[in-house]
C-alpha cells in the first residue's frame, strides 16, 4: 500500500503565532521539531498499518522545515516546490492508495486558530462553489481527480469540524482549538498518540469509503485584502472582476482551479 502524507505546520498542537512558524523566527525551531515528531509519528503508525511505500510532502512555507534523518529510513521527503499546480500534494498520482493531511489548519475566516488562513496572505477568503474554501478542500479534491482518497486530517478544531462536515467518512484528530490569539493544544506526546491512532483507524477496514465525488464545475471567487493586487490578478486568462476586491473564475476540473490558485499573489 502507498501512502501520501501532506504536512503543513499550523494546525501542529499548540502553534499560537506566526513567529512560530515562520523560518527565521527563533521560536520557529521547537514548532519545526514538533512537526517532524509528528510526522515522523504519522510514518511509523502508517508503515504498522501496511504501508509498503509512504512520500512525505513538507507543505509549509518554504517547504524545508522536516528534519528528514529523524523519520524513519522508509519514507521520502519532498521539499522545497516544484511550481506545480497540485502544491501541497506534489507528485500525487493513481499509484498511491491514501492520503494523510497532517498539520491542516481553518480557511482565512475561521476563528479557531489563531493561524487560520488560506495560501497565501494575500488571500481574505476563498469560496468554491459559494462554500468557504480552505487548503483542505483543494486538496481533497485535488486528490479525488487521480482516484485517491484522503483518510485523515489532524490540525485545529475548525479544520476537523469542517473536514467532517465535507467528508463524514474522514478521520479527524484535532489537536487544539483557539479563540482571539490564543490557541489551546494537546500535549504534542498525547497530540502524537492521537495522529497514530487516528492513522490505524483510518487505514483499517474499506478506504475507498472516504472516496469523494467531484463537482461537474467550479466557480472560484478570491477575496483579496488589496484591490490592486485583485485588478491584477483579474487579468489571469478567464478571471474577471467580480468587485474591487474579487476575483471569480469558472473551470471544469480542480486541476484548472490550482493551477489559477497557484499564479495568484
């Protein structure tokens, strides 16, 4: 069985600040940790539940944030970007048997997080098909266009509650919750506990049942915090300006829709 596994850094237990996550940050360094030790976590319990094969995708800003010699010797890390449209599931394709969504974090209007948002800073609200669209979604069905299901998701409170909400066959294991600029975690051994059962779950039994349909069209509208940054990207071929601050666009498949996600900024 192969396993995917996506890894973003702001839905880790605990993680109340952009200065935690970001890079240069000295805070940075013990959220870094604690996101390898859960992915590292993520491998062993996947491997355990007959994963002959896992890929790890570090999805986080720069894309260079696993400490790739602590997971186990089975897994292979992607990092940095490639620039293609499937992002945070790069190298995705039909030979894969699952996908696991680690890290995952609320859309840019969730109040559950302190660190809600989606893509990219630029963006103030993302809506697919009138629905308040975070990475998850994209993601699943990104997922969904090559025949893969995504069996789990581990982050904050909103993502998990919005990821049932879309998918009730998911396994969703919250890590923590936050009002305002706060966020209360689980204790990230007990957080680690949870991802590897949450993991043994999902991949026992029928994965296909976490198989999603997708829609026979989508309609994208970017709400962008800068209008002059939405008239520009307005000009990105079959986009239009929905108003000063709103970019819509019509595709037929998900894949049209990242790759226009993907050159906006």
């Amino acid at each position: 069985m192969k396993v995917y596994i996506s890894a973003d850094i702001e839905g880790v237990a605990g993680i109340a600040h952009w200065d935690e996550a970001g890079k240069k940050q000295p805070e940075y360094q013990e959220f870094r940790t604690q996101m390898t030790a859960d992915v590292a976590a993520a491998c062993q319990a996947a491997a355990a539940a007959g994963a002959t094969e896992i890929l790890v995708k570090d999805a986080h800003g720069s894309g260079r944030n696993i400490i790739a010699d602590q997971l186990p010797e089975t897994a292979r890390v992607i990092r940095g970007w490639s620039g293609h449209p499937f992002g945070m599931l790069q190298d995705l394709d039909d030979q894969f048997d699952a996908v696991v969504l680690l890290g995952y974090h609320g859309a840019a209007t969730d109040p559950r997080n302190p660190l809600s948002h989606s893509f990219t800073g630029y963006f103030s609200e993302l809506r697919l098909n009138d629905l308040v669209c975070a990475e998850f979604h994209i993601v699943s069905y990104l997922a969904a266009s090559v025949g893969v299901p995504v069996i789990m998701v581990s982050g904050d409170q909103g993502i998990c509650a919005t990821a049932k909400h879309f998918n009730p066959a998911i396994t969703a294991v919250v890590t923590g919750g936050g009002a305002g600029a706060s966020n209360t975690g689980l204790h990230p051994a007990r957080a680690r506990q949870a991802i590897c059962d949450g993991i043994t779950a999902a991949m026992a039994g029928d994965i296909t049942r976490c198989q999603i349909t997708l829609p026979p069209e989508f309609e994208l509208a970017i709400r962008f915090n800068n209008h002059a940054k939405a008239y520009r990207n307005s000009f990105y071929p079959g986009a239009r300006l929905a108003d000063h601050e709103t970019v819509a666009f019509k595709a037929q498949t998900i894949f049209d829709i990242a790759r226009m996600l993907s050159f906006m900024a």
